[in-house]
C-alpha cells in the first residue's frame, strides 16, 4: 500500500496537478504596528514591552504579547536571526537527505500538492500570526514557496516527517504522577521530546511566553519561527505534551498538532475542555496529546489519530505514555499492536514503571533523575544513546510541571543533562506588562546538572557519535571505509549493540566475512531496540553463512 501512495503522489505532482497557490489571509482586522526592534549588544532585542533575552545557561526567553498579528509581527521581528537559522538549517538537513536537485523539486511540488488545503485546516487567529511573522522570514528560500506558505509548511514538517517516513524522530517519553506519588499529593508531570534534526538545530532554543489579548497566557519551549506547542503550560495550571504513535500514510495535510495543542493552552483550564477543542480539528497523524489540570487534580491522554479518537485515564495517580495508545478505540489496532511488539515503545514504559516504583514520593529533582536515566530494565546497561531508555541523549528539551504552583522546570544543555530552569507562570504574568527587559530572575528551586556531563563516559560517548555519524553518511554515500579506521569505536561505547552493527558493515563492505559476522554476532546479544534491525543483522549473517560455506567447498 505505501508504494501505491508513493506513485500516487509522484504522478500527481510530477503532472502539476492540484498545485494552486495559497492566498494570504485578511488581517484587517487586526491592528498592528510594526515593531521598531532595539538592540543591546547581542543579548537582548526589545519592542516596548516585547522582548527576546539570553540567559545564562544560553537559553532564549521570548516575550511577546498582542493579538494574533501583532504576535506574529513582534515574533518575526524579535527572533529574526533565530528564525533565519533554524528555517536554514532546516532545509539544508533536507538537502542532505537527498542531495539531487531534481529530487529536491520533486519535494518541493509534493510539499504543494499535500500542504494544498492545510490553510483551511488553521484558524484564522493562527493564519494571522504566521502570516505576521511570515513577513522577516528569510528571503533565501523563496524559490521554495512564498514566505506565508512555507510557514504552513514548517509548522506541518513534524506530521510530514512522522507520517511519511514513519521516523520516531519523537520517540518520547512523558509521565504524570499524584496523589501517594508525590511529596504533597501535587501533580508532577514530566517529559522527553525526543527530536533530533541537527546537533546544531538543538543549541538555540526559545521560551516563549505569551500573552494573547484574547485567551490565556501560556509558556512554551521550541525554536526560532515555531508558534505551536509540543510542551507548554499556561497560567490556569493546564499543561499539554505530545508523543508520536504509529501512523497511516496520509494523502493530504490537516491541523498541525503543534497548533492543535497551542489552541488547547489558550483556551482551556480544565481537561473536558481540552478533549472538546481536540474532537473538533482533524488530525493527519497519530499522536499522544498528554493533559494535565490543575484545577481537577490529574492527567489525561488524548489519542487522535485521523480515523480514531480516544481519551485513556488512570485512576491510581500514574498516567505514562510513549509511543503507543492505551485508550479503548486502539485496543486492537493494528498499527497500534505493531508498534508495541516491534519497536521500543514498550520497554520504555515499563522502564519508566520501575523508575517510579523505585521513589517513594516524588519531587521535581527526582522526575528529573528519572527523565535523564540512561539504563535499560533493571538498571541494566544497554549502551548510551539506545533508544530503549528514558533518557537516548537525543533529547531537543524536557521539561517538568507543577500546574498547581504554575511552575514550569526546562532542561539546558547537553540534552536533559543542564541545569533545569525554574519558571514561575504566576509572576511571569502578574502584571499587563513584562517587566522591563530584564532576564527572569533565577532562584534556587533550579534542578542542578547531573554529574554525568563531567564523567569520562559521557565524553567517550560524545567522541562516539561523531564516529557514528561519520561513519554512517559514508556507508550511505558507498564511499571506500577501512576497518583500521574505526576499530576504536566500539570501545568507546561497548555496551550499545549499533557500534557492533556498523563496524560489521564495515567489514562487510570489505568482503572480510568473518570479522563480520563476529561483529553481528556480538551485535545481537544487545538490546536493539527494533524487530526491523534485528532481523537485518540475522540476513546478514545467513547471508555470510552461505558465503563462508561457498568459500569452503572450493
């Protein structure tokens, strides 16, 4: 069925077909002013009271506030060079999945066709602070589309990317606890957004805080040009997380879930509803929407995917979720039930089930340990960066939210591993205005940085990837690799069964067979977090088998 999909779409763009260009929108009603930007040294950028500050850990904050235009003008014009850098960034990632220029335009045409309605699929408050920031994007790319249209198209790569590909580019965990969980009965709740592009799209991050003039005012965390949410919590202690489940090829775009879930924070304070604001926009992907409220003491998951919709609770204080459904509609689920038998989805959520169990009553320090945890079930090493822990040092941010207190932890570099900031929603917004320009005042309910960052392991793993890296876009690219070269890489990470793996490619790409069979052997007896590559390493190996075996009879 996906090839049938995939030479439906090529015969349909390649022909120019449903391309139509998408018409800006009325913003008349609007009033906006163009923001006049101020600049003090490279730290801060300021609009009267709209401002963009650095911190000291190198963490943006964003504060913006006006109606929809207005938010998307100041934005635009407040994170311009952010926004320029992680569109650049973005794109050229692209060019680097597929290099060919005629293939590129062949994405481009197929970007128009399925993004062809996706304006219909927004409300108008939100076309309006895209089309508002729209105007400072990078000039750059316009040959791609108009600057208005690939803000649609950005605001819908996490969707395109999910569903096409089927890449857990946001293999994420997230967790809810209360009630005997938890010191003081408080809601805690606790997430991983597990998405990598780029280790340099991960080192300028954006706290937003915004205060529409009409909705309520909420934080998120993201980057340069997003407006939608994937962890955010506003000022009635309503939080929203999202986490990937297994998806269906679409043949259209619909609402972003980034936008479905900003929608949800501006307009809701109670999970009812949330749940009534999700049923009413159609989604094009599968995906965990993780509420918590403050105002009724606990946590919900809303599962919309876009011929399904459930709602899954917990009635013992514990709400988890990865990467697979629990509500009753996904029961039996085909897609459902093979995502948790074939991918690491399952073995995450047990391993977040131990670690809980483990804590007697939970504070915000000890959420912490538990979203940087690095090991397997059973506290069992399985190599840095398996995708079977909590913590696959991947992660773009985590955060942590006490909804009653309205307070809000976000994690710094390296990935979870920095400092967790503490922000309080409460004096953020206790005013009409921000205060003046100041970066917010840090206190010593910040979570310290694990001590990991300063071990021998964490460097070694650090060496590791870049090895990895490298030596996977050259056996991507077929280009000539010599087992001399990276006979060092395993050691530096010797429990990860992907060192074994690729350093078996390599022998294998120098017809030195048994070298590599002893690799994928050895590769095997690691947790390998997919059926899929399991059973990649176990051809290989029948494959080498028959080759060892000619080998002999000759």
């Amino acid at each position: 069925m996906k090839y049938f999909y995939l030479l439906f779409f090529i015969f349909f763009t390649s022909c120019g077909i449903f391309h139509k260009r998408i018409v800006p929108p009325n913003v008349s009603m609007y009033p906006a002013e163009i923001p006049l930007i101020h600049k003090e040294k490279d730290s801060l950028y300021y609009f009267k009271d709209n401002y963009l500050i650095r911190n000291k850990q190198g963490i943006w904050e964003l504060y913006l506030s006006g109606n929809p235009l207005q938010l998307g003008l100041n934005s635009g014009a407040l994170t311009q060079r952010l926004y320029h850098r992680q569109d650049s960034l973005f794109f050229n990632k692209l060019t680097d999945f597929v290099p060919s220029e005629r293939q590129q335009h062949f994405i481009y045409k197929f970007l128009k066709w399925f993004n062809r309605d996706i304006d219909k699929n927004i409300i108008p408050a939100y076309r309006a602070e895209l089309y508002g920031q729209s105007r400072y994007s990078d000039t750059l790319f316009d040959y791609i589309a108009p600057k208005y249209e690939r803000s649609l198209y950005l605001h819908s790569a996490h969707d395109i990317g999910h569903a096409l590909q089927d890449l857990m580019l946001v293999g994420c965990s997230s967790f809810a606890v209360w009630g005997e969980h938890t010191q003081g009965e408080k809601l805690l709740i606790g997430r991983n957004f597990d998405f990598y592009l780029s280790d340099d799209f991960a080192t300028e991050k954006i706290i937003r805080f915004v205060r529409p003039d009409k909705g309520i005012p909420f934080m998120s965390y993201a980057w340069g040009g997003m407006i939608g949410v994937m962890s955010g919590m506003n000022l009635e202690g309503l939080t929203v997380t999202i986490n990937a489940g297994k998806s269906n090829i679409p043949l259209k775009a619909r609402t972003p879930i980034s936008l479905l879930c900003r929608e949800i924070l501006e307009n809701a304070s109670t999970t009812e509803q949330a749940i009534a604001i999700a049923r009413k926009r159609k989604a094009f992907v599968s995906e965990a929407i993780m509420v918590g409220s403050a105002k009724e003491h606990k946590a919900v998951i809303i599962e919309v995917s876009p011929k399904k919709f459930g709602v899954y609770e917990a009635t013992n204080g514990m709400l988890l979720c990865t990467n697979h459904f629990q509500s009753i509609p996904y029961a039996k689920d085909k897609k459902n039930l093979k995502q948790i038998k074939q991918t690491h989805t399952a073995y995450r959520y047990k391993r977040m089930q131990e670690l809980i169990a483990e804590n007697d009553k939970l504070t915000p320090k000890q959420m912490a340990a538990i979203l940087r945890n690095t090991e397997g079930l059973g506290g069992k090493a399985i190599g840095y960066g398996n995708e079977k822990a909590l913590n696959q040092l991947l992660a773009y941010h985590s955060v942590i939210f006490s909804p009653e207190e309205r307070i809000a932890w976000v994690s710094t570099n390296p990935y979870q591993l920095g400092e967790f900031i503490a922000y309080d929603l409460k004096e953020i917004f206790k005013g009409k205005t921000y205060p003046l320009h100041s970066v917010y005042p840090q206190s010593n309910q910040n979570i310290p940085s694990d001590t990991f960052v300063k071990e021998k392991a964490y460097k070694n793993y650090e060496q590791y990837r870049q090895l990895e890296q490298q030596l996977t876009k050259q056996l991507r690219e077929k280009k000539t690799v010599r087992p001399a070269d990276y006979l060092h890489l395993v050691p530096l990470n010797p429990n990860y069964w992907k060192g074994y793996y690729l350093l078996g490619e390599v022998y294998w790409t120098n017809h030195q067979y048994k070298e590599a069979k002893e690799q994928y052997e050895i590769a095997l007896t690691k947790e390998i977090p997919y059926t899929v590559e399991r059973e990649r390493i176990g051809k290989r190996l029948k494959t080498i088998t028959k080759l060892l075996r000619k080998k002999e009879n000759y």
